[in-house]
C-alpha cells in the first residue's frame, strides 16, 4: 500500500477536488457509515411465484450511488448487504442477488402498457435480459460491500478498486495515465449500465477475465442528480491504481500542458460553486 503522503501528492498533481472512495467486501458491519433501510430480497422463484413483497421493496427503494452521496458528503463510509441493498439493481450489480427479476428486464426497457412505465434505456426486455447476461456481476465475496474515503482504510483493509468523483479536466489526466502506465490504448472502458454497475460490476468483471480496466461512468441519468455538475466516476483495479500512482512523476503530470489544463479545472470549480 502506499502512504498517505504520497496519495496526497498525487491528488494535488491531478488537481482532484475530493478523496476518492475505495469499494472492498467484508464481514465486518462498518461503524459510523450510512446504510440504505432493510428489505427482503427476493429468493429464487419468488417472482414466478408471485412472492415478491413489492410494497416493502418499493418503500425502502434508493439509489445506491444516493447512499455513497451521503456518505461522500459526510466523509464516512456507506455500506450495503443482502438486506440493505437499496434497490433491486443495487442488489444485482454489488452481488447480492444471483439473477435480476424478470420485472426489471421490462423496467429498463419501455415497461408494460397499463402496469408499469419503463425507464427506456434500451428498446426491449430482450436487450435487458442480454445485458444482464453481459455484465454478470461477481457474487459478494462477504456480507458486506463497502465504499469508503482510501485515507480511512486501517491495517488489514484493502481496496479492490479505487473510485474517483471528478469533472472532465481531471477524468482526462486520469484516463490518459491509466494509458501511460499500462501501454493500453483501450485501459479505459464506458459501457453501458447504471452508475453502481460502472462502479462495481464491470471493473471486477474485467478483472475476473485477467483485464485489469478502469471505467469510466456517471453516464446513467438516474444517478446523475447524485453527482455534483459535470461530474464522472472512474472506477480503477488497485493494481492499475497502484501503477498510476508510481508512474504519475514520469507522465504529462509534470508538463506545462497539465498546469494549464489544473488553471482550467479550477476556473471550472469557481465557476459551478458561484452557480450552485
């Protein structure tokens, strides 16, 4: 691991505006964090069943990056598990539930007529249920999933990824050092998915497959209006984060071309909060 020095420098370098999170899975309940309220998960064959408790699905139904928002915003960790999952895609993408409810295939796409109204981010239930097959999130490796600041990671704790909350001018020093470090012209992955999938699913996906790809996301206009103006994510594997962080002094972080690109970002920042 690296030490909080260097960390802080490289932030300054980047001309971050906030810590980034680490995500990691654990058994231990996190003191202190946010957490979203308690519901039943659906087992399988409830939904064919017709056992699913929509009614208490529904009043304890949240964003999960809303849950990370607070936590950002309280500088505490947020956390989630098989019974606080905030809602059903949370639960999907973070590994808590083994399939997604057929329901939600209809939801994503363009509903059902009289029932339901659909998001409409794809043309079909099919492309819903395709995609779910696609992302195939990992399964939780322990009870909990938790996001938290890198500087409150204690002796024992490791990130599996690290994720950065920024605009554009230091999403673009980020993305264009994950190339520098790895010599990947494609290190940097966008697909399609909601913001906790861009965050979660898909970087372990790509790991799993021996593809340690940062993602970038923020792209899923139901989390937008839990993220500050012009704001992305990018998700990044610790391995890749931990190249980035050794290689930053000998990329374009120390040229000319970057110091003015930071004066742009920080006429940016004074420009949002005389706005906000």
């Amino acid at each position: 691991m690296w030490s909080q020095e260097d960390l802080q420098e490289f932030l300054t370098s980047l001309g971050a505006t906030e810590e980034p999170f680490g995500v990691f899975y654990t058994e231990v309940e996190p003191q202190g964090g946010v957490t979203p309220k308690a519901a039943p998960l659906p087992a399988p064959g409830d939904e064919e069943a017709g056992n699913v408790d929509w009614d208490a699905l529904l009043s304890a139904h949240y964003c999960v990056v809303g849950v990370i928002w607070r936590a950002r915003r309280k500088k505490v960790p947020a956390y989630f598990d098989k019974t606080r999952f905030a809602c059903l895609g949370g639960a999907f993408y973070l590994g808590f539930l083994e399939e997604m409810l057929d329901s939600t295939a209809y939801y994503v796409a363009k509903g059902i007529p009289g029932v339901m109204e659909g998001e409409r981010y794809l043309d079909s239930p099919e492309s819903s249920r395709r995609f779910f097959k696609t992302v195939a999130p990992r399964l939780a490796t322990a009870e909990f999933c938790v996001f938290k600041p890198l500087s409150q990671f204690t002796d024992g704790q490791t990130p599996e990824l690290v994720v950065f909350f920024e605009r554009p001018e230091t999403m673009a020093g980020l993305t264009q050092l994950a190339v520098f470090v790895t010599k990947d012209f494609e290190a940097v992955k966008t697909p399609f998915g909601s913001g906790c999938s861009s965050m979660v699913s898909w970087p372990l996906k790509y790991m799993t497959e021996g593809l340690p790809k940062a993602v970038l996301g923020g792209w899923d206009l139901s989390e937008r209006k839990y993220l500050k103006h012009d704001e992305l994510t990018l998700s990044i594997p610790l391995s890749l984060f931990e190249e980035m962080l050794k290689g930053w002094k000998e990329s374009f972080l120390i040229t000319k071309t970057w110091a003015a690109m930071k004066k742009r970002k920080e006429r940016s920042d004074q420009a949002w909060a005389n706005n906000s």
